[in-house]
C-alpha cells in the first residue's frame, strides 16, 4: 500500500502537449489507492478531453466556473475544491500558468482552486528548452518556490519542437515517486524501524491439536498500519490470524508458535528503534509433543505443560537505546499488576486495558486502554476503535521520544 493511499488528491491540467501523460498520472494515483478529482484550464482540453480524465478519476472533471450547457448553471465551487485537496498537483504546468500563479492572477478556475488551496501544492513545469531557461521561468520557479509549492524538476529528452534538452515533464513514475518521498521525508517516524508483535500462538499438543487463544491480531495489524502511515519502516511478526494488512512500509513475518516468535522477535530487535509487543503470546506450552494423533481413550486426560521463554522480558534484559512497549491484558488489580509488569521488564511505555471493559480485550474491533508512561504517569482512553487506539498509541510514543 502506497503512503498515497486515501489521500484526496486534485490534479490540475493545464494547456501543454504533455497533458496526454496525465491520464496515465490519474491511473497511477488511483492504483496507489487515493481519490483524484480534476480541474483543468480551458484551453488544455484541446490536449485531452475530460470525458477521459473523468472515466479514468470516476469524478466529474472541472474545467469552468459553471457549465453553460446547463440550464441550470450550477457554480463549480473552486473553494471547496481547493478545502477537499489534501495535495494539488499540477502536472503539466506551463509557463504560462506558472506565471499566473506566481502572480497572483485568477482568471480560469484552476487558478481559482490554486489560490483557494490549503494543502501542498506541487507543480510539474513542462514546456520548451528556451522557454524553460527564460529568466522570467525562473522567476516564476523562484516565487513559487517561495510561497511553498513544490517543484516537480522537469527530464532532458527530445521535446515536442524537435529539440534535444531540458523541459520535458517528469514521467508519471517519477512524478508519484517524488511526491511520496517527499511526504514521508516530512513524518515524524521517517527513518525509524519498528518491530511489532501481533496476534496468538499456537502451541501443538498433536500433529492435529494446539493450545492457543482468542486474539485476532487487529490491534497489533492497526498499530503496524499506525506506524506506518507516519512514516516507519515496520516489522510485523504475526502468529496465526486472518488479519490481512498490504502496505509498502509494512513486511510481515508469519510464526506459528511462542518459540518462533521469540527466535524471529530476537532476528530483528538488534536493528530496531521501537518495539511495540503487542502479541497474545501463550504462557505455557505442552512438555511433550505427540507426534501422531491422541487418540481419544480414557474420561479424563492429563496434560503436562511448561513455561514460554518471555519475549518481552528479554528484550529488557538486552535493550541498548530501543524505545520498548508492552501490552498488559488484565482482569483483577490492572493497575497495580500493569505498573509491575512495567517496572520488571524495563519498559518505556506499557498499554493496559481490562477484561472488565466492555468493549476492550480479543476479537472485537474496539478497545479501551489506559498509558502507563515509565516515569509512572498515567493516561486514560475512552472507548475507541482499535484503529483510533493505534493512533494514540504511536502520538504517546512520538511525545516520549521528543520528550
């Protein structure tokens, strides 16, 4: 999953021959998952029309204050247009709008969008050689530069005049690159590493039978996608879940049992800035392993089992500068045995939350949780989605980090 995914995204096409690479530019921000309208300069739909761009972004296209085939006249709202944008990308730009927008002047609703837009605004100038070495150009980079749009820097090829030399518009690959690294060079987790544990495990009794328990591994997969949105390269060890998570910061790693999750939790912590724990990892295991199917005998049935290696304790033991998080699942004595827990595992931060909350602990898609800090200060949540959880969890890390 692409950083681009769910963002809102206005592509701005204006008068210039490279307006037939913006439609592939439309399929590839639609393939990364976000949602793109279009607003287009009158005089660029002799370059594409919008009946493609509209096919292709399933969104009306703009291209006028109001429709004048319409009786009815409706005004395209250039304001609300510019409030939707989480970015507003303008690819092709020309020289021409460039200079209007460097400007100030208004006087198509592109321009009017422009003016009206909140968001980053990044341009893709496209046009002729010596129309792209022109000081006046440059002015224009230079101002818009200035006011904080983002320069999308034109390739060298052969141009549309039959020149050889710089002023092509970037590819549309290399426009969506650029724009999603300079989104994550801008999040607060940009070049961290963080490990995260999800789900139960499973502890074989037979080649058929396990021990295990009713975690779904959503919290775990949530803070994973948390983590990730804002930047983190992530390391998801899951055990055995139906959770599914496709994001291009996120590898996750498959474990069946607590054993396997220690070994592959242990392969990765050494690189790991931030550990978040956050696993059902079983207790106890069977001694011993059958290696065919009990068969089904006698009343009653005794199993003998014997205790897990604890992962999070001995990423305690071990830890160097990592930021470590455990997860306390309670029924009796939360906070008491939470803090315990905190002090005994040398962690930095721990998530408590009670089966006694309706709504909290396994398989549901809420949780209610309260933030045990290392230096004992405690912050309580209302109920919330897991996903909502997810966010706060990673807005306390990021606070203690800075802290």
């Amino acid at each position: 999953m692409s950083i681009l995914k769910d963002k809102n995204i206005l592509l701005g096409i204006t008068a210039g021959i490279a307006a037939y690479k913006s439609a592939s530019l439309v399929r590839l921000f639609i393939k990364a998952g976000a949602n793109v309208k279009v607003v287009m300069t009158p005089a660029s739909k002799e370059f594409i029309t919008p009946l493609t761009l509209s096919t292709l972004s399933k969104n009306p296209v703009y291209s006028a204050f109001v429709d004048e085939a319409d009786d009815n006249q409706v005004w395209n709202n250039h304001v609300e247009l510019g409030l939707w944008a989480n970015l507003f990308v303008i690819a092709p730009a020309t020289a021409n709008t460039m200079a209007k927008m460097a400007n100030g002047v208004c006087d198509n609703i592109l321009l009017a969008t422009y003016l009206s837009a909140k968001c980053d605004v990044y341009f893709a100038p496209a046009m002729d050689l010596d129309m792209y070495k022109h000081e006046s150009t440059k002015a224009s980079f230079e101002k818009l530069n200035a006011f904080g749009n983002k320069l999308i820097p034109a390739g060298t090829g052969e141009l549309a005049s039959g020149l050889v030399g710089e002023g092509r518009m970037a590819e549309p690959e290399d426009i969506v690159d650029f724009i999603e690294k300079d989104i994550l060079n801008q999040l607060p987790l940009n070049g961290k590493r963080i490990l995260i544990t999800a789900g139960p495990t499973y502890e074989a009794l037979d080649p058929v039978r396990f021990i295990g328990n009713h975690s779904s591994g959503k919290m775990g997969f949530e803070i994973a996608n948390a983590a990730a949105n804002l930047g983190a390269e992530v390391i998801l060890v899951t055990g055995p879940t139906h959770q599914k998570l496709r994001h291009s910061m996120v590898a996750i790693k498959p474990v069946v049992s607590a054993d396997d999750m220690y070994n592959e939790v242990h392969k990765h912590y050494g690189t790991t800035d931030i550990a978040i724990l956050c696993a059902a990892v079983a207790d106890y295991r069977p001694k011993n392993i059958a290696n065919q199917k009990i068969k089904k005998k006698d009343s009653t049935f005794s199993l003998e089992l014997e205790k897990t290696k604890d992962i999070l304790k001995s990423l305690g033991e071990i830890k160097s500068t990592q930021f470590l998080v455990g997860f306390a699942l309670e029924t009796n004595n939360e906070l008491e045995h939470a803090k315990g827990k905190l002090k005994a595992k040398n962690l930095d931060l721990i998530v408590l939350n009670s089966l006694q909350d309706k709504g909290a602990g396994f398989g549901g898609s809420t949780n209610k949780v309260t933030f045990i800090t290392h230096s004992n200060a405690i912050i309580e949540h209302k109920l919330k989605s897991k996903a909502e959880v997810a966010k706060d969890l990673m807005q306390q890390i990021i606070k203690q980090l800075h802290a």
